[in-house]
C-alpha cells in the first residue's frame, strides 16, 4: 500500500525515525517491510494534513507546566518530608 506521511522535525533523520515509531504503533509494519520512496522539506504552504497545518499559527502558545521556583542551595534537601508545591501563587 502507498501512503503519504507528513511529519515535524529538525532533521529528515528525526522525521524518518518518527515514521518507523508511527508504522510499527499504529499499522505494526516492520522496518524491513517499509520502503521510502521519497523525503523532502516542505514549506508551509505545501503542507496537507491537519495536524502539521494547526502548527502554522504564529500565536501558538503552549501552558506552562510546575513552574517551581528555585530553592536557594542551603535549603535542598535529597529527601523532603512533604510534596512539593508545584503552583505559584
């Protein structure tokens, strides 16, 4: 079967490795089994699948996540008593 596969990376290496990741979870196709015929940069007008188009959007922001904040060397410990708390207030 032919298919056309549309990823995101830094390097074409990183978006191959994506695609076997991709073939052997969602079609459990082996490497062996898989040809590629072509790779190539595409600008973003030349995008087609939905999921790389939703990328395009120079507003995109992401949340931030634990923002903790640093505590001074002294007061580190390996093994704390209590959960950190992982919100600022």
């Amino acid at each position: 079967h032919n298919m056309y596969k549309e990823f995101r990376d830094v390097t074409i290496n990183g978006a191959v490795s994506q695609m076997y990741s991709e073939m052997a979870g969602r079609h459990r196709a082996h490497p062996n089994t898989i040809q590629i015929i072509n790779t190539a940069t595409l600008a973003a007008s030349e995008c087609k699948r939905d999921h790389i188009l939703e990328m395009h959007d120079s507003k995109l922001k992401y949340p931030v996540i634990r923002k903790m904040p640093l505590v001074s060397k002294k007061l580190r410990a390996t093994f704390t008593a209590k959960r950190p708390m992982t919100f600022v207030r």
